[in-house]
C-alpha cells in the first residue's frame, strides 16, 4: 500500500493512493465509519498485521463513495507525529563527500594551497574514520516539528546557512526489544523519505565544541521534512536497490542510490534494541545519502528554492524555503 494522511473538509484522514496516487482511497469512510485502526496513521500501525489486511483489502475493492480524487485532498507529511525519530549515518560516502568539500574550501582560501593540500593528505584527514564501522551513529531529531509535503519551510532567524539533507527512512511497525538483524525486517511497516533540514552555520558552531559537544543541537532541531507517502513493506522487496536523486529548482544536482548504506536498516534495528525496545510508530532515518546535500554539492541555497527529494517506488518530497529575515 502507498499509505498517506490527507486532508479534505478541514478533517485529517488516512488514505491510501490509487491509480498511479492520482486518486485515494479515504479508509474510514471505506471501513464504514466503524473501524478505529482506519483512524490515522498511527492508529493503523499500532492496530497490527490483521487490520493492515483489512486496510488491503479495502485498497483493493474501495465501496463505492469512499475514493476521491486528489484534486480535492491536501496531502500531510504521512505521520504527522511520530512516536520518535532516530536519525543515523548510515552512508559513508556522505562523510567522505562532506570532509573533501569542506577541506577543498580550506585549500582553495589558503595563501599556499599545495602545501596544504600535501599536509591533509600526509595527515589521513580525507580519509573515512576508522571508528564509523564500529558501530552505528545517531541523535534523536525533533518529532515535533515535522512537515509534508508542499509545505513552505522557514529559515530559522539565527541561520545564514540552510541546507537539505537526502535521507530516507522506516516506520516501525511493532514494538521489538533484543532482536537480530536478520529478526528485525519483521518490524519494518513501511519507508517513508526524509529531508533532515539544517541550519549549517548554527551546526557546525555546537559541533565544533570540542570536549562540550552535544550537537547537532539548534542546528537541526527547527524542522523535518517526511512524505510523500509511507510505502508499505511488502511494497518493497528490495529496498537496498533504490535510485536517491535531488532537484534544486527543478534541475537535478545530485543522485545517489540506497545500496551505498553501511548499516541496514535491519543494523540499526538490532542496534538500538540491545538494551531497550522500539514502539509502533518510531521513525529510524538512514542519514544522509552521499552527495545529497548543499555541503557536498558546493550550492548555495537561497530563499525560494524549491527542493525535491525523491526515492525511487516511493515518490517525491517537495518544499520550498522562506527566510524573511534574509533579503532576496
């Protein structure tokens, strides 16, 4: 199922796209009105495997009177509050990418950028630490401030610096504690993609803290993107396989593919439940693809810019960026 959250009538519903997502089928009204998992995204998940049949079923041989044309919805991010967000690096040529454009920076604004460049390659920095296979990263994002897709977001006034970030990422399906990775595919709903948006300059000055740092702080804290839809597992059967491309108003800057992550999701999986559990409705994010953001690419992102985010058998995130206290 390609699942969403939409709104018609000023009422926020759960829905399921149709014939090529040009048309949804709205699961309550489907269901009769009568069945409390079709009340929203989260109540389907945390309802289980059972009413995630009844939901197929309804997808499949909508009634009459229950399918509406998008034309007439408002798509919501699909999970509009989940339960938590975990967000992971996952990808090592995004740290690859993000050190050799930062250090290159560096080499070009120094008065003798050969001998530069020979002390950074003497000293190993452009190369991947060695602790990033040891065990998997991550910070747990704002579940607060989430948003969909089309929806404007803004600049937050203590950044000069705004960038994307390609990321997709999986909803849990069912609470797990202690699992395997080779267990742990049977707790994956479904995939969603992920804009992880950061206030660069705000980032990287909490980062820089030394022995103080807790970053990623303010810098990531203001807003996260998800949608456009929540694709269902049995949906995806291979979901390491996946072309990642992005779009800076309208024109392709980057592409990428979801076979270039480290740690599965199925890692992160085992990971985080050696001590503890994962609920219904948790949302891990892989990090950032390599090459899927500004801080690799070298762009500029400037108030107004629209920012497309696609995965592959998923759709495409779209937003674009206001900053009223940035002159255009």
């Amino acid at each position: 199922m390609r699942l969403i959250t939409f709104e018609t009538g000023g009422v926020e519903k759960l829905g399921a796209w149709i014939d090529q997502d040009s048309r949804v089928v709205d699961l309550a009204r489907a269901a009769g009105g009568g069945d409390p998992a079709m009340a929203s995204m989260q109540a389907l998940i945390e309802a289980g495997p059972a009413a995630w049949d009844r939901a197929r079923a309804l997808v499949a041989a909508p009634p009459p009177g229950a399918v509406l044309p998008m034309a007439q919805c408002r798509l919501l991010a699909p999970l509009p509050r989940p339960v938590q967000i975990r967000d992971c690096l996952c990808f090592p040529a995004h740290l690859q990418g993000a050190a050799a454009a930062q250090i290159e920076r560096m080499i070009k604004a120094s008065p003798d950028p050969e001998k530069l460049r020979a002390e950074i390659v003497a000293s190993g920095r452009l190369e991947l630490p060695k602790s990033f296979y040891d065990f998997p990263l991550y910070y747990i994002s704002n579940r607060m401030s989430v948003v969909g897709p089309d929806v404007d977001v803004v600049w937050p006034p203590f950044s000069q610096t705004l960038d994307y970030e390609m990321e997709w990422a999986i909803v849990i399906g069912k609470e797990c504690r202690g699992v395997t990775a080779a267990e742990a595919k049977g707790a994956i709903f479904g995939y969603t993609i992920f804009n992880d948006w950061s206030a660069r300059d705000e980032q990287m000055k909490v980062m820089q803290t030394g022995a103080l740092n807790l970053g990623p702080g303010a810098g990531k804290d203001f807003c996260n993107g998800v949608g456009p839809c929540i694709v269902t597992a049995d949906e995806m059967p291979d979901p390491y396989a996946l072309a990642m491309k992005v779009r800076v108003n309208g024109a392709q800057v980057s592409h990428g593919n979801s076979s270039g992550m480290h740690y599965k999701f199925e890692d992160l999986i085992a990971y985080l439940t050696r001590g503890g559990a994962l609920y219904p409705g948790e949302m891990i994010c892989s990090g950032t693809v390599g090459g899927g953001c500004s801080l690799e690419t070298g762009q500029t992102i400037r108030p107004g810019d629209v920012i497309e985010l696609e995965v592959e058998k998923i759709g495409t995130l779209r937003n674009r960026v206001l900053a009223p206290h940035i002159a255009g």
